[in-house]
C-alpha cells in the first residue's frame, strides 16, 4: 500500500452519531402517513442512501416532496439535540490534521444540517473540502461525491482511504480507486457484508485504530 496522505471522512454513523434522530425522524414520517411505525431493522437498512430514493421506496404512493418535508421537518426541529461525536473521533481528526493529512468530508446529507453538526463540534475547520447532497447529482455509491473531494484537495486515489459506516461508502471507495475503511460501530452493515465479495479493505474497532492504517 502506498503511504497515505489523504483521509475522506462520511458524515452520518462514522464521524458523528445521527442513529437517533434518522430513526426518530423516519418513526415521525411513517407515524404521519401511516399511522403505524416501521420496523427499526428496515429503516437501518437505508442508510447511506439519498433520501428521496428511500421516500419513493417506502412510499411510492405519496408525492416525495410530501414525504420528504414531513420527515426533515422534525428533523431539523431536533438534530442539534439528538446527535454527538462518536468517542475518539475528534481526537482523531484533530492529530491527522496536525501530521498534515488532507482531510475531507463526502455525505448524502444535506449541506445545512451537515454544517450545523460540524459547527456544534467544533470540527468545521479541520475538513478542507466538504462536499455534500447539494454538490452532486450522483451520490454513493456512484464515485462522482468522492472523485469531486479528491481533485478539490489535489489528492490521488492511491494515496487516500474513505472513512465510512454503510456500504455505500465501501462502494463509492472503491469504485473511486480508493482504500475503504468500515468503522465497526456501524449500524447498518451485517457480519456478511463485513466479510463478503464486497467487503471493506479494512474495518476498525475505534477510532484511533485508523493510525495504524495510515
């Protein structure tokens, strides 16, 4: 493996903890359109997709605009109290931006709410690039988030890892020609997916686990 120089980081499940208020904001939409709540197993399943395709498939029947104002409605009314930076994450950042690594944020979130987390946590200025839903029309696992990331910061491929929790950032890797990394507090991925035909380059326990990588 070529040294690395280049580190890509996804927003939702790696960096920071948004398992509840996505839940909460999903049990909110069903409870309102069909009065009934869904199974958390199937939600979880969805995440890393965008979200417009996820409000088609579980509601084909209702225009997505009404779903999707339903849902960030009461996700925006209660984001910045139901997140948090999952432990060791922002000790992390804050060392491989003093080693001098370039360091990049690639989400199928929405820039808004993207930025007021970053903020929350004091981490906006550790990320040189940060693109986010609103900069592409391809998302993960489609490599166009990724390929914009890498030529915004001048990084090859080669030498950059992406840092994620779903398997659409292992896709997105590797269809980027990019080293993957699934942090093992995922939510979303499965004991087969960790370890079948798609499976991640690497997996860590926690978050300072990723210098040994590097």
């Amino acid at each position: 493996m070529q040294k690395i120089d280049t580190v890509i980081f996804d927003f939702d499940g790696t960096v920071m903890d948004t398992n509840n208020v996505i839940l909460n904001s999903w049990q909110h939409t069903f409870r309102t359109l069909e009065n009934r709540e869904e199974k958390p197993e199937t939600i979880i399943k969805t995440f890393g997709e965008p979200l417009e395709l996820t409000m088609k498939n579980f509601f084909p029947d209702v225009p997505v605009e009404e779903s999707i104002a339903i849902y960030r409605s009461y996700h925006y009314d209660n984001f910045g109290k139901l997140i948090s930076v999952f432990p060791g994450m922002k000790e992390l950042i804050r060392e491989l931006k003093d080693k001098n690594y370039k360091l990049g944020l690639v989400t199928s979130r929405l820039r808004k709410t993207t930025m007021q987390g970053l903020e929350a946590y004091g981490l906006l200025p550790y990320f040189e690039v940060i693109v986010t839903a609103d900069d592409t029309t391809k998302h993960k696992p489609d490599p166009e988030p990724l390929n914009i990331a890498l030529e915004k910061l001048g990084a090859a491929p080669e030498n950059s890892v992406m840092v994620g929790d779903t398997m659409f950032d292992i896709l997105c890797a590797r269809h980027a020609g990019v080293k993957s990394v699934l942090v093992s507090w995922s939510m979303a991925v499965t004991e087969e997916e960790k370890n079948g035909p798609d499976r991640p380059d690497y997996i860590i326990e926690k978050a300072e686990d990723l210098k040994e990588i590097l």
